[in-house]
C-alpha cells in the first residue's frame, strides 16, 4: 500500500510510525508525506495553481531533503490512499474548507483516478492551551472537538471521501481512557504516546487490521507497557 498525505505537521505526527507499525505487522505500506508547517487548504489549492516544488517530502517519517509540487507528487507514484486535512486551527470551521477542499479533490482525481481519498481528522488543543480558549473561545478540548469532528464529516460528505481516519476521536477517547497527556505543546502529538496513538489510528483505518497485537515499540521517547494497552484499546474502541 502507498499512502501520500497533502498536509503538514499533524500529518507528519501521524505518519512518525505509521510504515513501521505496519512492517511489525508484515504488511507493506510505504507512507509519503508533502510537509509544510501550519499549512492550511488554502494554501495547499495556492500551491496547486502555482505548481512550485514548495512541499518537502517525507517518506517512511523521515525527511528526504528534497522538495516537490503537488503535481508532481501526484504523479510519481500510483497512489492507493491521499489524505487531505484542514489547519488545525481552522478545522473546527467548515466555512475555511470551500472551496479548496473541492479543487484539491478534483486535481487528485484527476492525476491519481485509482487513488481512494481519506479525510485526516485532526484533533483538539489540550486544556487551558491559550490557543484554546482565547484564540478560538473553546472552554473546552471536548467542545473543539466535537466541532472538528462535525465540520470533518461535512468535509468528507462534500467530496464525497472514500472513509475519515478518527485522529481526533482517538485522542480525545485516549484522555477519557486515563492518559493524561497526549501532546507535547499543548497541539502537536508528544513524540512517543501521541504519536504512536496517530500511526495505530491511521494503520487501522487504512487496512483494516486488528491492532491488538500489534508488537511496534520502537518509540523516539519512552511509552509504557500500560500505555501501549490504553492506545489500543482506544483505537479500538473508537
């Protein structure tokens, strides 16, 4: 399976352990990733008009030191999943999506006709995080996500989305399941738990394999044995 993801921070958190999750599991994924920080749709349709080589690629988790163009990306291989995800900050207003989210999908359409298309979820900010309650006037991270989750589902009904991957969901199922902390700066994923959760969320979502006994433990900051039990349970769950 070749994944690429149109996205940015969020979606190079997920995609951190998501081929070696895989590999654990024996199943071939390769996992692209056109990374530009804070990079919301309206921006990725910009780059798509311009068609300059802005994105850098990432593959596998890792950086590759080459930049490339959305078309291009498109084009070099045959792609059987592309993911599109808004700003994070911006995906609790589905008014921020149109009419970007329409074009993007035409133009994957268009290049990559065999590839499904997946709505990446993002998630909530932790609590009391500034951005939070003053930037976006959320008492809560459950009232943000609640509105992420409804603007998603509207973003995948509107082009007609193959299937959303339930990041947020996840997340927000993690802190109820007994994980206290699940970012590293109050947004971004925290580099081993958080991350971890993503690659398990989006390995489920993509192939449909049970993840119980996932053995993937290689993580770039220590996570639990406990811990380890409580994501799975609640990729599972969710």
């Amino acid at each position: 399976m070749k994944v690429l993801s149109i996205g940015n921070s969020f979606s190079q958190d997920a995609q951190r352990y998501l081929h070696q999750i895989a590999s654990s599991d024996g199943f071939s994924l390769e996992a692209y990733n056109l990374y530009i920080g804070g990079c919301p749709l309206s921006r990725h349709y910009q780059n798509m008009i311009s068609n300059d080589d802005i994105y850098s690629l990432e593959i596998n988790g890792k950086s590759t030191g080459t930049f490339i163009s959305v078309k291009d990306a498109l084009l070099m291989e045959e792609w059987d999943v592309i993911t599109l995800q808004q700003l994070s900050s911006e995906a609790p207003r589905f008014e921020t999506y149109e009419p970007y989210l329409t074009e993007l999908a035409g133009f994957v359409r268009k290049l990559a006709p065999k590839a499904k298309i997946a709505i990446h979820q993002t998630w909530a900010y932790e609590k009391d995080n500034r951005r939070l309650t003053e930037e976006l006037s959320y008492k809560t991270p459950d009232d943000m996500l609640s509105d992420i989750k409804e603007a998603y589902e509207k973003a995948a009904k509107a082009i007609n989305a193959d299937f959303i991957i339930p990041s947020g969901e996840v997340f927000g199922r993690m802190i109820k399941n007994g994980i206290e902390k699940v970012h590293r700066d109050t947004f971004h994923a925290s580099f081993g738990l958080g991350r971890y959760a993503l690659g398990l969320t989006w390995y489920k979502a993509l192939t449909g394999n049970d993840v119980a006994k996932n053995t993937f433990s290689d993580f770039d900051e220590e996570v639990t044995g406990k811990e380890i039990e409580i994501v799975k349970q609640s990729v599972n769950e969710v």
